[in-house]
C-alpha cells in the first residue's frame, strides 16, 4: 500500500459546536391549575480537542479536511430534562506539530509528547430553560436562553519532526542509503538529486541506547532563501540534537571544478547560520561518504586538505558498512552528551 504524501504544513478551521437553546415549559398535571415552569437546560456544545498521536507522520488528514465543527448541543426538554452534551472532536497530529493563529501568526502551542491534548475551540454554553428564572416575583417565567456559539478560528499546522541526529547533505550525498544502512527505515534510494522528497526517520539501536536520525531532504544553495526544497525542510531540522553533514567526494573524482566537499560543507554551514544561529551552534559531526569509489591516495589527499580548513572528516561506506560502526558510536556519544547538556541547562522546579 502507497504512503500518504509527507503533508508538513496546512490550514484548517475549527470550531465548537453551539450550546443547545433552554426550553420555555410548564408542567400539566391534572388538578394542579399552576403547575409552574418545568423548561430544562440546554446541553453544551462539544468542543475541538489537538491531539499528538505517534502513529501519524504526516497532516495528510488535515490538508483535505479543512473544516472541524464540533457536535452541537441538545435542546432542553420539558420536564426539566436537560439536553444531551455535544460529542467531543479530537483532531489528531503527529508529534512535533506547531499550531498557530492563522490571523495573527501567534504560535497557540506545541504539541511533543504522545497523547497530549489541547482544547482549541471550547463549545458553546447551553442556554437556562425557564425554570432557572423562577422566584418569588416571577412564578411563571416565559423566558428561556438561546444557546451561546462555540469558539471558532482558523489555525496553521506545521509538522517539525522530532529526531536526535538530523542528517545532512547535498542532493545524492547518500544519505538515505546511510539511514537505511544503520536503522530499520526503508526510504527511496535511487542515483539521482532529490530521490528524498519528505525527511525519514529511523531508531538507531546501540546496545542498550536508542536514538533518532532523520533524514533530511538535500539543500542547496539559497534554501534559507526559498530555493529549491531547503525552505521547505530547514524547520524539519530545529528540534535536533546533533548536526551530522554527510560530503560526497564523486562531484570532484568527476572533474567537477565547482564542486568538491569543503565547499559543500562551508555552503551548508552557511545556509545553517542565515536560517537560525542556534541551528548553525548545534554538536555536529563530519563524515565523507561512499569510501568504496576513493582510491586510497585521493582520499589521504582529501583527508588532508579538509584537515586544512579545520573539518575533521570521517570516512564511511553505506555499501560496504566501513567506518559505520565507529560513526554509530560517535553519534551515541554525542546525543548522549547532547542530552546531559539539556538536563544541566533545564530550570529547576
């Protein structure tokens, strides 16, 4: 079965539904000639309750189902019968959501942890049947409240995924054949730029550590500026822990004057830093990729020449698994570290 297409961002309405109106009643009884207001309550509106749901990956649901209306409530009934409550709308969104208040760009919440739930847009409250009105000056009531509308608005949805290490590089770097080689993910790999169109994630096993590692679609150039897919997965990448720029050296074995992997890693660097300063000061890691296609002087003359330029470059194959254990490990430890540091900095209750 084909997966939904990777949906990041989306606009959608929401709103609870209207209270039920307070019913206008008096009670007959045979011989009782003033059997007084009996008009129940009534019933409130359901309201729109966000929810994270680790088992989604995608707003697909969102992006074509543009409107939320919560149930409306019941009417209130003679009898002092009270109407029934309007259903509850649960809206459920991957971990890592960002809603916002499309009008104003107010960010409402964030939306991390499975199972948490936000009200987003209360229901309405049910209106007072007429005997709410009762007193000793007023026997026979003959008004009754409409029910109140519920809340309503417009939101944006914007999925960042959440990941340990977030994996970079430029289009056809190799790294979907990397995450595939060191976790259980299965993204598309293919020999050509932009075989990645929606970032992957995949659970990196080390013993007994576990982490996260996403990768994420190639950048370019310009993508902190709009170009190519970079602006439209830069976000996927502010919520890692650990930086990871794969290089691919085969641009320059081509004979490619304008490519080699020190001028990739310093474009990405760059790209980084015009998006967001803290993105750019994250722990990161340097590996060269696809070791098997370098003969041994090329890359002792490589390895030196980004030593140059202060990179201290790790070679690995996804093909062949050289050098994948030791960069498995060097990740532990730098999410390891990378997860200290957030305990040690985190405000104490």
């Amino acid at each position: 079965m084909a997966l939904p297409d990777f949906i990041d961002e989306c606009r959608v309405f929401v709103r609870g539904g209207e209270g039920g109106n307070g019913c206008r009643s008096f009670r007959r009884q045979k011989f009782v000639p003033h059997g007084g207001p009996d008009g129940g309550n009534g019933g409130d509106g359901g309201s729109v309750l966000l929810e994270a749901d680790r088992g989604m990956t995608t707003l697909y649901d969102a992006r074509f189902r543009k409107h939320y209306r919560a149930e409306r409530g019941a009417h209130g009934q003679g009898a002092l019968k009270t109407g029934r409550r309007g259903e509850t709308l649960v809206l459920r969104v991957p971990l890592g959501t960002v809603v916002r208040d499309d009008t104003t760009g107010e960010t409402l919440l964030e939306l991390l942890d499975h199972g948490a739930s936000t009200c987003i847009a209360k229901g309405g409250r049910g209106g007072r049947g007429n005997t709410c009105f009762k007193s000793s000056t007023n026997q026979a009531p003959t008004h009754a409240e409409p029910g109140e509308p519920g809340e309503e608005l417009w939101l944006r949805l914007e999925l960042k995924v959440l990941a340990d290490v977030g994996l970079l590089g430029f289009p056809n770097a190799g790294k979907s054949t990397l995450i595939s080689r060191v976790s259980a993910a299965t993204p598309k790999v293919a020999s050509y730029p932009f075989t990645t169109l929606r970032p992957h994630l995949g659970v990196v096993e080390r013993g007994e550590q576990r982490f996260v590692i996403a990768d994420i679609p190639g950048l370019i150039p310009g993508a902190s500026g709009g170009a190519g897919l970079g602006m439209r997965f830069l976000r996927h990448v502010e919520r890692t822990r650990v930086l990871l720029h794969l290089l691919d050296p085969e641009p320059m074995l081509a004979g490619d004057s304008e490519r080699n992997p020190g001028g990739d890693y310093a474009a990405l660097r760059r790209e980084l830093a015009l998006y967001s300063r803290d993105l750019a000061a994250r722990p990161e890691l340097v590996c060269v990729s696809k070791a098997d296609i370098v003969p041994a002087p090329d890359r002792e003359a490589l390895t030196e020449k980004l030593a140059g330029i202060g990179i201290e470059a790790h070679w690995i194959s996804a093909a062949t698994g050289e050098g994948i254990a030791e960069l498995i490990a060097q990740l532990a430890g730098a999410v390891d570290r990378a997860n200290a540091s957030d305990r040690h900095t985190a405000p104490s209750s």
